[in-house]
C-alpha cells in the first residue's frame, strides 16, 4: 500500500514543501558566512522572533501572519542592519571562534529574553486549517504546508534573484569575493554587509511567520531548526547559495519519507545521517566549492 | 610645468600598521603624462598608490586631486573623485562574468541603462573582452585578466588611472600588449601613475619618472633621462 504512486507523490510533495522552509533558513544563514565570515548561530532566534511575532500579531490584533509577513521582514531587516553595524562589523576579519562565540552569546540573550517574556510553553497559530484537494492527481496537501512551502520557495528564489541580477545583489557577492576591489569600485563595503545581515534576518524573520503556522514553537525551537540548517549547509556545500536551496529540499524529502516509511523519530534523526553520508562521499557537500557562490 | 598638476603628493608620511614605509614622498602627475613609480622590492612604491586611495594609513603630508585635498579619503570614494585604481595582481570578482566585472566598476552610476553604454564602451575598446563577456573572469588568460582589470577601472572615466605592477606575472607578449594598450590609453588623455617592478619598459613607455628607494624620493626627473642616468641603470636596470 505504501508503494502506491499517490503515496509516493503525497510525501514527495510534501516533502519539499517541508524542505522549502529548511532552504529559506539555511540560505540566509549562508549568506551572512558567505559574505562576513561568519557564522550566525542567533539566526534560529532570529527565526523565533519572527515566530512569536506573527503569534502576538494573532492572539491580540487578530492579524492574519500572511499579512503580518512583509512587516516581520521589515522589522526583522532593521534588526539586522543593526546587529551588523553594532556587533557583527567589529567580527569581520576576526577567525570564526570569535564570531561563534559572540553569536552563541547573542543566541542565548535572545532565547532567554524568549523564555522571560513568553515562558517555555508552546504556542502555535492556527489559522489555514484543512487542505487543497488536488483531484487529478488523487492527493491532500495540507492547507498551511502548501502555503508555508510555496512562499518559502518563492522567497528564496526572489533572494537568489536578487543577488544574481540587482545591482546590489550583485555588489553583495562582489564583496563577499573581493572586499578591497569592491571599495575601489566605489561599493561601501559597510554598508553592503549591513544589508545582507538585514536581508539574512529578514528572511529568518519570514522563515519564523511560516513556521508559526505550521508547527508548534517556543522560544528553544530555534536551536533545533538552526541544528538542522547546519546539516542543510554541510549537504549543499557551505557559502553556496544553490546548495543550501538543494540540500534544504533533499533534507525536507529524506524527511517525509522516512516519516512515512519508518517512523517521526528516526526522521528527525535522518538530517545528521545525511550529514555523515554527504561528508563520506562528497565532503565539499553536494554543489560544494571552497568559496562562495551565488 | 605651469599648469597645477593634476596629483600632488607633498611630504607623505605613511604606515603599514605600526611600521612607517614612506618617508616625505614628493611626487607630481601632469594631466595627460605617464608617470612610472621604480625602485626595488619594499621600496615603498605599491604603499604610495594605496595611501592615495585611502588603503594605507597616511601619517603626515597631503595628497591634492587637482588642486583639491584628499588625504586619507575613504576607499569607496575613489570613483567619485576620479580616481580609477588596478590592484597588483589584476584581482578581478572571479566568480563573476566578465560583463559583471565592468558593471562593478561603474557601481556608482544608478542609471541601468547608462550602466549599460559604460559597459559597452569599455566593450569596444577591448574586442578580447567583448567576445568573452559572458564568461567568469576566473576562466580568463593573464592577459586577458589584466585587461579586464584595466577596463573596470575605466568605468567611470577616471581623470586619473592608478596601475600597481600591471606587467607582475605575464608571459612576454603580454607584457607587450598591455603596455601598448597603456600608451592608447595615454593617447586618447588619460592619465597613468603606473608603479613596475620592470623599469626598464616602464620608463620606455612613461613621460617621467620617479626613483623610490627605502621609501624615499631617490631619483625623478624624465623617464628619458632616468634611462641614460648611469646610477639609475646600475642600481635599478640591471644595466652597466
């Protein structure tokens, strides 16, 4: 019965759905080390803030968190560009234990400042109960999963647009190469780092509104997922903005199928089996590049 | 010399960190001249293009930009004040195409569409690049890397173009080519402060020369007269 094919498309389907949201955390995650050096281990709290914001949103100004989306992103950007110009700037150019450390402590101030104002208790927002019917194909999608995954998707595709052809994506991956030559080129070296922080937060902030419809959270959520995003770089390959997108929707579809065949705790399991398997046979991970590439 | 020279270095002091490197430099470049910067290995030449641009820390002196001060400018400002800079070993944005690359370095123009005729321009001064734009500059030859450096650098029609060592590490022929395309630039009025570990082709091709040694001011005077200079060649062509 498992092997029947509408089987196999429903977990597929959802699978990437699920994937889609790991991808849009992790390519934000890659794109502050890509271009600072540095790797954020705050950004799952990043994304719970935008979680908790979308719930305070819900429970006490009845605002539906697709409409709260764009403003989380906004607020989350500025937080970011903040954050960058205060803390992150004096990191750049400092090894990567430093950088860890700092943002280990930032994570932690973050997610007990979580638990003071919200408690340990889960909260969730359930709104897009139900699922899309697709008849032709004979399978349910649940209602929240589709719309989380396809904004996901779309949001991380719109980024990776961004960096390919703006001209100020493209100045982000000009400085993530090429600091000095960037500023002789007349970019404001600072000013890009502080925009890509931004756009990384925002999208961590837009990554928590899709995850608070989706599952339940508190404020320690964030760890877990930013665990996983650390397996999604590795498999994709680190500083690649393609592979964290690929390495993302592999991890969601390994889920989903484990999940189905197996059981929910060996897939939560799977992501560090993955890891150990891409570091195996492939330990540049999937697109995997010494640098990084947009 | 009548007219106000368009750089004017006057007693530069400048620093690597604690370390000071130059010592009360003097150095002038004439609209339209090709001015070659000489002298040995950490004679400081490198450190006095970069202090003008702001990448090195000047301690004492000033820097003029036709007549206008820019010491200790911020480095992203170059562009706007004219100055176009080609870094020693022509470090290009290798994982971007060769049309990127120029695109960079007319960052600062807004207008996508002016972006765009820029690009074409420097396009059609360099037909070698025209028919690799849409390549990663990583995948270029020496030569053709050098030549991308030069024509991002032109981007926003510098008054004055900076080059560190544009000969470092090319095969011989390209050595030549871009050295010819160094005297084009200088033909159609464009000026060159042009630093080079080969003095000998450099001081062929500039107007006048300058002679740093220890991070001072050794020898200027005419590139012609450099070359016949018997002290010059002893010490820095590896002549007798």
């Amino acid at each position: 019965m498992l092997w029947e094919s509408s089987v196999l498309l429903q977990l597929a389907l959802s699978g990437l759905l699920a994937g889609a949201l790991y991808a849009l955390l992790a390519c934000g995650l890659n794109l502050v080390f890509g271009v600072m050096g540095v790797i954020n281990l705050a950004h799952g709290e990043l994304m719970i803030a935008g979680a908790f914001l979308s719930w305070l949103a819900y429970r006490y100004i009845d605002l539906h968190p697709l409409v709260v989306l764009p403003l989380v992103m906004g607020l989350l950007y500025g937080f970011g560009v903040l954050l960058q110009r205060w803390l992150i700037e004096r990191l750049t150019g400092r090894d990567e234990l430093t950088s860890l450390l700092v943002t280990y402590g930032l994570s932690i101030l973050l997610m007990n400042l979580g638990l003071l104002l919200f408690s340990a208790d889960f909260r969730s927002v359930p709104v897009l109960q139900g699922g899309f019917y697709l008849s032709s194909l004979d399978l349910v999608i649940s209602k929240p999963r589709a719309v989380a995954g396809a904004i996901s998707l779309a949001l991380t595709l719109g980024i990776f647009g961004f960096l390919r052809y703006h001209r100020m994506g493209k100045a982000i991956r000009a400085v993530s190469e090429q600091p000095e030559v960037a500023m002789i080129c007349g970019i404001d070296v600072a000013k890009v780092r502080q925009m890509t922080f931004g756009i990384a937060a925002a999208m961590a902030g837009a990554a928590g509104v899709l995850l608070s419809i989706l599952y339940s959270f508190s404020p320690e959520t964030g760890g877990e997922f930013l665990l996983k995003c650390f397996a999604v770089l590795v498999i994709g390959g680190m500083g690649n903005f393609l592979g964290a997108l690929l390495g993302g929707l592999l991890l969601g579809l390994v889920e989903a199928f484990v999940g189905g065949f197996f059981n929910v705790q060996w897939a939560e399991a799977v992501a560090y089996l993955l890891l150990v398997l891409v570091l195996l046979l492939r330990p540049g991970g999937l697109l995997g590049q010494r640098h990084a590439v947009f | 010399m009548s007219a106000p020279p368009l750089l004017h270095l006057q007693q530069l002091d400048a620093s690597y960190g604690p370390i000071q490197v130059l010592f009360s430099v003097q150095l002038e470049v004439q609209p339209g001249e090709i001015v070659a910067l000489i002298g040995p290995n950490g004679a400081g030449k490198s450190t006095v293009i970069k202090s003008i641009i702001g990448l090195v820390r000047v301690l004492r002196g000033q820097i003029r930009l036709a007549g206008r001060e820019i010491t200790g400018m911020a480095t992203h400002h170059a562009p706007l004040h004219g100055i176009g800079y080609v870094p020693q070993g022509r470090i290009l944005f290798a994982r971007m195409t060769v049309r990127e690359n120029l695109e960079m370095g007319a960052f600062l123009q807004q207008d996508p569409r002016e972006r765009r005729r820029l690009v074409e321009e420097v396009l059609d001064q360099f037909p070698q690049l025209a028919a690799r734009a849409q390549v990663l500059a990583g995948h270029l030859s020496g030569g053709e890397q050098q030549m991308l450096a030069i024509g991002r650098s032109l981007m926003m029609r510098p008054k004055l173009l900076m080059l560190d060592e544009p000969s470092l590490g090319l095969s011989p022929k390209y050595v030549d080519q871009i050295f010819a395309q160094l005297l084009v630039l200088r033909d159609q009025g464009h000026t060159l402060l042009m630093v080079e570990q080969n003095a000998a082709r450099a001081l062929e091709i500039a107007d006048r020369g300058y002679v740093l040694e220890l991070g001072r001011n050794r020898f200027a005077d005419r590139a012609s007269a450099l070359l016949e200079n018997e002290a010059v060649r002893r010490l820095y062509l590896g002549g007798v």
